[in-house]
C-alpha cells in the first residue's frame, strides 16, 4: 500500500489489556484458604479465579458464580488420594459480564502457563464425564487423575442402612453434591428411571456410612452379567465383562 502522510491504521489489542490488568489484580491479591467458610463469604459475580497448591498457582479459571464454581473444587478435591483441600488456597476476582464476553481467561492461562503457574490447566482437572467412549478406548487418563484418583473409601453417609430398591439406591448414591466424583451406570433414557435389570431387585444396606466402593459391590451383586469398574476420575456400572487398561474392576456378577 502506498504510504500516505496523513493516514495510518491503530488497533487496540483488548483482550491484552485485560490479561494483563486481570493478572496484575490477581497478582496483587493475598491467597486464601479454600475452605468452606472463605468460599461463603464470596458474592456470587460471575469472574475468574486462580488456585493454589501448597502456595503455588496451578489452576485459573473462569465462573457465571465464583462461589459455585469453588464449592466444585473443594468438593472434587476432598474426594481425591494424595491431596487434602487444606493444601489448597484460591484468588479470584469478580468481572463486569462486558468484559467476561471477551473470554479473559484463555489470554489468563496463557500468561501463567508461560510463567509455569497453571500445569492443572489442560491435564483433566475440570468436571465433565470423559464419556463411555474414553472408557472403551483405554486412552491414558489425563495427568490429574493419575497423580490423584478417587478415593474409594469415601464414605457416604447419607445412604441409610436398610433395604433400598437398587436404582433408588444408585440414584442416591450418584447424588453429585454429596458423591465427590463421578459414578456413570447404564440406563434407559435417564438415570433416574435405571434400567430393565434393576427392576424389582432390592439390596440390603447393612449399616449406614459404607464407602462407595463397598455399595456399589453390594449393587453388582444384585445384577447378574453386570460389571462395576473403578477409573482414576470415576465409577461406572455395565452390563459387561470387560478388562480395562486403566479401570480396576471392583465385582463382577455371573450370570
């Protein structure tokens, strides 16, 4: 283009900017313990966070509720070996939805991934279902998952003792605010509605507080042909016999 002495072009680089003045309050902000007590006293803003383990950033993140989103991770951390959330603090700050159109965070996790200070970022550590196809794929499991599976000894202490109709039973115990991990079983159309199997079959809770492990055996015991498997992220329940590369099988029914 032929260079004309009265004219030029000028671009703002917003989404820059904001990174960058995002990251400087993040920065100048003390580290908080994420516990229950700090996390109610949040308002509930959308905005972005940043989490901490043993004093080291690991995690940043975005939330319609930033109070929600960090009772997500306190309650997935606490069902985890070899990390206890009294390892964990949290920053964050609260976003006008003008600016959280912008999608501040990807520009967020850049800037400390360069920095080496988001290795969860990327690696598994968010909440979705890695789906029945990951299952059958025996793909790796993402690095957080390996370096802290689930605990198999939570105990769930809302499951009372007594007879219970086996897809009550698992509806109870995938309950996802109690249940800090995922537990995925096979059914018709909903869960909640189970499966053909379960219909008229009943298990008997011998004592109230028994681990998930421990339910979810005495459910497959109920269940002819059907396999309960335990991943590094999560539970899962099939009418299947089946060796996975990264599930540990837990009771497998004959038929």
């Amino acid at each position: 283009m032929q260079t004309i002495p009265h004219y030029s072009h000028f671009e703002i680089d917003i989404v820059s900017a904001l990174a960058s003045q995002l990251s400087g309050a993040l920065d100048s902000l003390e580290i908080g313990q994420l516990s229950r007590g700090a996390i109610d006293d949040l308002p509930e803003l959308r905005g972005v966070y940043q989490l901490f383990l043993n004093g080291a950033s690991v995690y940043v993140g975005k939330a319609d509720n930033l109070p929600r989103r960090l009772r997500m991770h306190h309650h997935k951390i606490s069902g985890r070996n070899n990390i206890t959330v009294d390892e964990m603090g949290f920053k964050c700050l609260s976003i006008h939805e003008n600016w959280a159109a912008l999608a501040p965070e990807k520009s967020l996790i850049d800037h400390y991934k360069s920095r080496l200070q988001s290795e969860w970022n990327g690696i598994g550590f968010g909440n979705n279902d890695p789906g029945r196809n990951r299952d059958l794929t025996d793909v790796d499991p993402e690095g957080f998952d390996m370096r802290y599976p689930i605990r198999l000894d939570w105990q769930c202490d809302w499951i009372e003792d007594g007879e219970w109709d086996v897809t009550e039973l698992l509806v109870a115990l995938k309950d996802s605010s109690k249940l800090p991990y995922l537990l995925r079983y096979y059914h018709e159309g909903h869960y909640k509605r189970g499966h053909s199997d379960y219909r008229g079959k009943t298990v008997t809770v011998p004592k109230k507080g028994m681990t998930s492990k421990e339910l979810l055996v005495l459910i497959t015991k109920a269940l002819p042909g059907w396999q309960a498997t335990a991943f590094p992220s999560h539970l899962i329940l099939y009418p299947e016999d089946h060796a996975y590369k990264h599930g540990t099988v837990l009771h497998r029914q004959p038929i």
